[in-house]
C-alpha cells in the first residue's frame, strides 16, 4: 500500500511539473489537492496512521534497545525520547491533533 501511494503521489506531482496546460489547470489541481486532504475521513487515516507509526517505533526501539544495550549512542537515544514525548502531547509537526 505505501508503495502504491508514493507511486500516485510521483505520477500527480509528475504531471503538474510536467503539465503543458497552464496554470488554470493547476490552481485546479491544487484546489483539489487542498480539498482531498481536507477531508475528515482522509484526516482521520493519517493521524491514526501517524499515531501507529509512533507506537510501532516505540516498540521498536524498546526491543532494539534490550538486544543492544548501551550501544546505542546518546545522540540516537535523545532523539527517539523527544519524538516520544511531542506525541504525548497530541499534536504533531503538521498540526494535527491525535484525538
């Protein structure tokens, strides 16, 4: 499926770089862009996809973390907490809420 999506999402923006039909046909483009992500639906499934990704590395990290022990580096460590803990607070980067 993820491949899928990026697959459409190359060819769409492909085409509006590539488009010869000028920029009518690209404000049309973009409003329907606008309006596909404004969706509720379509919202909904990205913030539940974000918040299973961030459960998902979570878990990840804990059961590389027991296999690996002190070798990961610091850096790495530090930056998976911050991750961890911008989700807690139920909004992301883009916006979006996790509710």
């Amino acid at each position: 499926m993820r491949y899928r999506l990026t697959f459409i999402a190359g060819m769409a923006l492909g085409y509006v770089l590539g488009t010869r039909a000028g920029r009518e046909r690209y404000e049309q483009l973009k409003k329907s862009a606008r309006q596909f992500a404004q969706n509720p639906a379509v919202r909904n499934t990205c913030e539940s996809a974000a918040q299973s990704g961030r459960d998902f590395a979570g878990k990840a990290y804990h059961a590389v973390g027991d296999k690996v022990g002190e070798k990961v580096p610091d850096s790495v460590a530090d930056r998976v907490r911050s991750m961890r803990g911008r989700g807690s607070r139920g909004e992301d980067d883009w916006g979006t809420t996790n509710t």
